[in-house]
C-alpha cells in the first residue's frame, strides 16, 4: 500500500518551555493530520512559528518585547510564510519512503499536481535528499533521491497519486480544524492571529 501523508520537519527545541510539546525528534517529520494530540499539535506551532523565526525587516512591525509575542512575531507577519517539510511518500510493501529534501515547505506542495496535469514533467521538492516526481505517461516516478544512482522509486498511475494527494489535503484541513481548538486553548490572545497564520501556511 502507498500512502501520502503532509509532514512538517521539526527543528530543534531544547530550552522551550512556551506551551507544551511532544518528543519528537529534532530533524524528523511529523505528519499532520486531525489526529494528533494536544501536544503534538502545540510542536507543529513551535515548528512553523521557529521556521518563520526572522528578525524583521524594515517592512515588518519591530518585535514585542515579551518572549511569547517575540516568538510568534514571524509567523504573525511574515509573507510569505515557511512550513519546512512537503508531502511523504511510503509504499508500505517495500519500505520505500520519500521525504521531503532541505528547503521544501508545504506552501509549494501545489508542484505536486504540477506533475499530474503536465506529460513529461518532472519536479524536484528540495535537496539532500533531492526527491522527484516524474510523469511518464499515465505513470508518475517518484525517485527518493535524484542525485544518487540507483535511488529507489516508486512507480504508480497518475489517478492514484491524485487520490492520494486529495487525501493528504483532506488531512491538512483536519488539522487546521484541531489547530483552532488548540490556539483557543494555549494562546487565547493570539488565538485569531495564529490561526489566520496556520492557514495562509497550509492553505494552497
């Protein structure tokens, strides 16, 4: 069985004590989805606000002076807003697993149907790894690391990736649905302007 889940990469987050958080690896990815638990959801926050992290410039309001709203301020005013990870790919019958590469965020997962409404096209989604998607016909390629030789792939029709894919965006708008119980509940007075940020991030 293939499945396609939305993932975002966690950064690492030794020392943050902001909300509470799970103990997901540094590095890894965590799928998205509606549902996760009250923490999991709290570290894919911690993760969009610390990717969006950025002193401002000079179009960008200066930073609050307290350590929560200093945290958040990236994710409040940054446009475009960052969401490091993509969409993983694993075909449970082999162990084969895409992931996405250094540099690829959610907000660029539109690339992916890129791939299904074009012929012979083919569409990288960051580096190191360097995944690729390549259409060949009815057949899409998904090779794990383009720069490797004899990477492995994952071959399947064009109409089952589209299935995938509106499945893996069904679960993202899942977990925007949870993500409002949980701003509403742990930053209730930023609970408006983070959700509207969780959905110009993950919205496509």
């Amino acid at each position: 069985m293939i499945t396609v889940q939305p993932v975002l990469e966690i950064p690492p987050y030794e020392g943050f004590d902001l909300w509470p958080i799970a103990g997901v690896a540094p590095y890894s990815f965590l799928p998205l989805s509606g549902a996760l638990t009250p923490n999991e959801v709290g570290t894919a926050v911690m993760a969009l606000a610390s990717c969006n992290d950025i002193d401002p410039g000079d179009d960008r309001p200066p930073r609050p002076d307290d350590r929560l709203g200093s945290f958040l301020h990236g994710l409040l005013t940054s446009d475009p807003l960052f969401a490091s990870g993509g969409f993983q790919v694993t075909d449970t019958s082999t162990g084969t697993r895409l992931v996405p590469g250094c540099c690829n965020g959610l907000e660029d997962r539109g690339d992916w149907w890129e791939v299904l409404d074009n012929e012979d096209i083919a569409v990288g989604f960051g580096h190191n790894p360097s995944p690729t998607a390549e259409r060949r016909g009815a057949t899409v390629r998904l090779t794990v690391d383009g720069d490797t030789d004899g990477s492995p792939c994952i071959d399947l029709p064009a109409g089952e990736l589209r299935h995938l894919l509106e499945g893996a965006e069904r679960e993202l708008a899942d977990f925007l649905r949870l993500a409002t119980l949980w701003t509403a509940g742990h930053l209730p007075d930023h609970s408006e302007r983070v959700n509207r940020a969780l959905q110009r991030a993950l919205t496509s």
